[in-house]
C-alpha cells in the first residue's frame, strides 16, 4: 500500500498515442467507425503497456472540425466508439484528448501539436510524469510536441520506411526513436 501510494504522489508514467497514423490508417479526415482501419500491433502495443503501469492517453490534432469536416459531436462518438473497440481488446484508453483547431480556420490556440497544451492538460488531469512516458506519433509535429513537453522518450513511427534493417531505430543524432513496426515499440516501454 504504502509503495502504491509513493508511486501515484511521482505521477503515472503515460503513453501517449497520437490517433491517425499510429492507431488507425490515415485515410484523411477520418470520422466514421466504417472508414477506419487499425493498424497491426496497436491493440498489443497497448496490452503491453497496460502491464507496465502505463496509462495510456490519446492526443490527436482534428482541423477537419475547424474546416467543418465534421463535428465536435461527430468526432466525440467516433472517439467514444474507439475507446470501446480498445475496451474489447482489455485496454483502457484513459482518454482522448484533441485539438479542434487550425491557424487558417480558427483562433490561434496552445493544444495543437507541435505546442504541448494537451500533453500538459494531460499531466494535471491524470498525474502524467513525463519524466517516465513515452510519445508515438507519425509526424516530426508530434516528435517536436514530446520535445517541447519534456516527454523521456518518443517515437517517431514510419511504416512506410526503413524498409530494410532494424525495426526499431534508437537515438543517435536525432533526440528520439524511430520505428517500422509498433510490436518494435514494446521494447523501450
């Protein structure tokens, strides 16, 4: 008791998943469950990190509601649906935190990536410790959002590239990994 305690007063290491690219395939402006397509490995990616103590968070950038795509409300069901696929598969998605914004439609705001106004409404919401999570995102927006938050470590998934060599490239000359494949992933949790 005492342990569980001390680790909840230092926060909850987190994995935050950017939704389109990493979770699902980005077709562009997904907003309907018939056109999205999860991408192989996310359920065990979150499996696994579900069972090393990590909450897991969803910070997606959504312009398609500010170039009225689709709704808040259309997104927040889409969302709500989601989280229940992942609930299926004996994962909790903590939340889904989104930016509804983009500089050409809509006042200029501090939540769409690369500015880490979700990560940080994360960390007081749900005692995130970002010394201890871990970012996934498929764009440099995300990657420079992990940066500017102070996230440990990020991970920049490109499955489209490195077709050859390792799965999972650790940092040398750029401050985060890059990875092929999310079972990769699974090994710096």
């Amino acid at each position: 008791m005492k342990y569980e305690a001390e680790e909840k007063s230092q926060g909850l290491k987190t994995l935050f998943l950017d939704r389109d690219g990493v979770i699902n395939i980005n077709h562009g402006y997904v907003y309907q469950p018939e056109n999205f397509d999860f991408i192989d490995g996310i359920f065990s990616l979150c499996k696994d990190a579900q069972k090393k103590g990590y909450q897991i968070i969803i910070v997606t950038n959504q312009s398609g509601i500010a170039r009225k795509y689709y709704s808040q409300s259309t997104f927040k069901n889409l969302s709500k649906w989601l989280e229940g696929e992942f609930w299926k598969q004996g994962v909790r998605i903590k939340q889904t935190l989104h930016c509804p914004h983009h500089p050409k439609f809509s006042l200029t705001c501090t939540c769409r990536k690369p500015k880490a106004g979700m990560i940080f409404k994360a960390q007081r919401r749900f005692k995130a410790d970002l010394s201890k999570s871990v970012m996934v995102g498929d764009s440099l927006s995300d990657m420079h959002c992990a940066q500017r938050a102070k996230i440990k470590k990020s991970v920049f998934f490109t499955p489209n590239s490195l077709q050859y060599g390792p799965k999972l490239i650790r940092p040398r000359f750029k401050p985060y990994y890059q990875a092929r494949c999310l079972k990769a992933i699974q090994a710096i949790l």
